[in-house]
C-alpha cells in the first residue's frame, strides 16, 4: 500500500478486483465455440450476464431475471 508523508498507509487505494476472463465465458467442442453464461436479451450477444445465487444479471443495462426457488 502507498503511505504518505507521516508513513500512515492511504486507505484511498483501491484494490483490483478480479473479473473473468473472455477464456472463462466460453467452451470450444472441436469447430463449434458455445457460450457458458446466458446473454443479455437487451444488449445483444456480446454481454454476458453475471450468475448469482437467486438471480441472473447484466452488468450494463442492469437487466435482471429471478430464478424460481
């Protein structure tokens, strides 16, 4: 971490988060590339939407589905 003058540690940095890799969002079965996630029916087939534990998620528009308990 960064420290300032007085040799405090700046609690105003930020860490990375981890995010996934295009490697991650896609499987190849000999000529064919299928797609892991589910894509955003708003934006198109380039945006991925994000799996959590009672609903899936676009990261851009925001669109949201519940899933059935």
């Amino acid at each position: 971490m960064a420290k300032d003058d007085k040799g405090k540690k700046d609690s105003k940095v930020a860490k990375k988060a981890a995010g996934a890799r295009a490697a991650d969002l896609y499987t190849i079965n000999g000529p064919k590339v299928e797609r892991k996630n589910k894509s955003c029916p708003k934006c198109g087939l380039g945006m991925f939407m994000a799996q959590h534990k009672d609903r899936i998620v676009c990261g851009k528009c925001h669109y949201c589905e519940f899933l059935q308990k």
